[in-house]
C-alpha cells in the first residue's frame, strides 16, 4: 500500500509541476501576483487545474499512506520540471541538472522503503490543530516580513518556505479528513473542514507573490528555481514534522540512515535550483 501511494503522490507531481511552471511563467511575464488579475490569464488558469488534478492525486495517495511518505514524493515536481522547463524554454537538460535529478531520486527511494507502515488512524484535535495552524501562520508571516526588506532572490526562498510551510499544514489536514471520509466513513469534521482553505489559499498568494518576483536579468522569469525547490524542501519537512508530532505517524526505524536519505534528497534539490536555468522566461507570443 506504501509503494502504490508513492507511486500515486509521484503522477501527482507530474501534474503539480506541470501546473507550476504554468503559473510562474504567467505571473512572471506579467509582474503580477494578485490572484484577480490572474485569473483573467487562460495560460495561468490551465496551470490551475494542472495544479488541481496534483491535488487530487495526493489526496487519494493521503488516503493510501502515511505523511511520512506521501509528502516527500512532492521533491519530485523538481524532477519532472526539468523536461518542461527544457520544452518551454527550447533547450536539453544540462548534465548538472541530470546528476542532481539522480540524487534527488536516490533520496526519495531511501526515504520509501525507510519509512513503516503506520499503525492507527491519524487524529488530531482541536487545540492540536490551532496550535499547529498558528505556528505555521507566525512562521509564514515572519518569512513574508523579512522577505519585503531582504534581496529578490532572498525574497523569493522566504517567500516560498512560507509557503511550503502553510502547504504542509494543509496537508497534515488533509491525512486527517481523507482518512475518516474515505478510509474509515466516519464523517466529515466540521472544524477541520472549515479550517482547511485558511492555509490553503495563505500557500497560494505567498507562491504566486514568489512566481512574480522580478529578476536582475531582464530576460529571466522571476526566481522559479528558488522558489520551487524552497517549496519542495519545506513542505515535506513541514508535512512530516506535523505527521509525527500530531497524528502520532511513525519515524523510521533505522534514523540515521532515513536522515542520511532526506539529506541526500534535500542536497539534491538544492543542486538544481543552482544549476537549472528555469528562470529563462520563453519569448512572449
């Protein structure tokens, strides 16, 4: 069950870094971030429901394995950004590009077959989950502070952990109702669903604001490298973090060596957002 979630979350990648590049490219061609004049784009709309179709395919993988090893599938929208950013911008992945793609999926593959199968439901309850979604607000809202006075590809990263970190609290929300709707039938909760689109929407301004921020290069796109591989690093780390401390999900049991593989994961994702050149904006049509 573990693998097929895996394997699940990863097509949901696919989907998410599809919709992403997508949006970015949008927002960074047009210097906009605010979602009422995005929304009037059709490119940027198409990225949307790419980015949706992700969503959907993470939640049924939410509902098949634990935060542990869905989340951490996210690193690999990094992956298959490498062919789309070569596709839109007419060129072929550099070797760099490909030796840390290698790494990034060797992380990945450790992470999986490191990580138990959990052992009872997730639950989390009401001061849990307030406490949680007020610790990811204060740490959204200081990484949004500090990323107004700090320089643009600074910016961009804070911006993004920002949203990285909201993304994984609505994900750690998400396990919990996926699992008592689908897995269980025991119902919705109310307050859970109520809470649910507050970090949410939070993620998606802060990662539109990140896609929109200008670049030195007049012909570069914005930071999206930045951006991205930020996201996919603090929303799995943000996700897991949450998983084990309020739904009670396991750790692996070999620890150095599950470090060892999110290490490796994280130090290839860092690679490609030093060595993919996805801030090349396409010539505008």
């Amino acid at each position: 069950m573990i693998v097929l979630a895996a394997a699940v979350a990863l097509l949901g990648s696919l989907f998410f870094a599809l919709g992403a590049a997508l949006q970015q490219f949008e927002a960074a061609r047009a210097g906009e971030s605010r979602l009422r004049f995005l929304l009037r784009r059709p490119r940027w709309l198409l990225g949307g429901v790419s980015v949706l179709t992700g969503g959907a395919l993470h939640i049924v993988a939410l509902s098949l394995g634990p935060l542990t090893v869905v989340q951490p599938m996210g690193v690999a929208s990094l992956l298959f950004a490498l062919p789309i950013a070569a596709a839109l911008h007419g060129r072929r992945p550099a070797r760099a590009e490909l030796v840390a793609a290698s790494v990034v999926a060797a992380g990945l593959i450790g992470l999986v077959l490191l990580v138990p199968a959990p052992t009872g439901a997730p639950t989390l309850t009401g001061p849990g989950g307030a406490a949680m979604l007020a610790g990811a607000a204060l740490a959204a809202l200081t990484c949004f502070a500090v990323a107004r006075r700090a320089a643009p590809a600074l910016g961009t990263a804070l911006l993004a952990v920002g949203a990285g970190v909201m993304y994984g609290a609505t994900a750690t929300i998400t396990r919990v109702l996926v699992d008592r709707v689908v897995v269980h039938g025991s119902g919705w909760d109310p307050w859970l669903l109520a809470a649910l689109p507050l970090p949410a929407l939070a993620a998606l301004m802060l990662l539109q604001r990140a896609y929109a921020t200008p670049s030195r290069d007049p012909e570069a796109g914005g930071h999206f490298p930045v951006a991205f591989a930020a996201l996919q690093v603090t929303d799995p780390l943000t996700a897991v973090t949450f998983g084990v401390l309020l739904l009670g999900e396991p750790l692996p049991v070999n620890t150095l060596a599950a470090v060892a593989a999110a290490v490796l994961a994280g130090a290839g994702t860092v690679a490609l957002a030093r060595t993919t050149p996805l801030s090349r904006a396409a010539t505008p049509s």
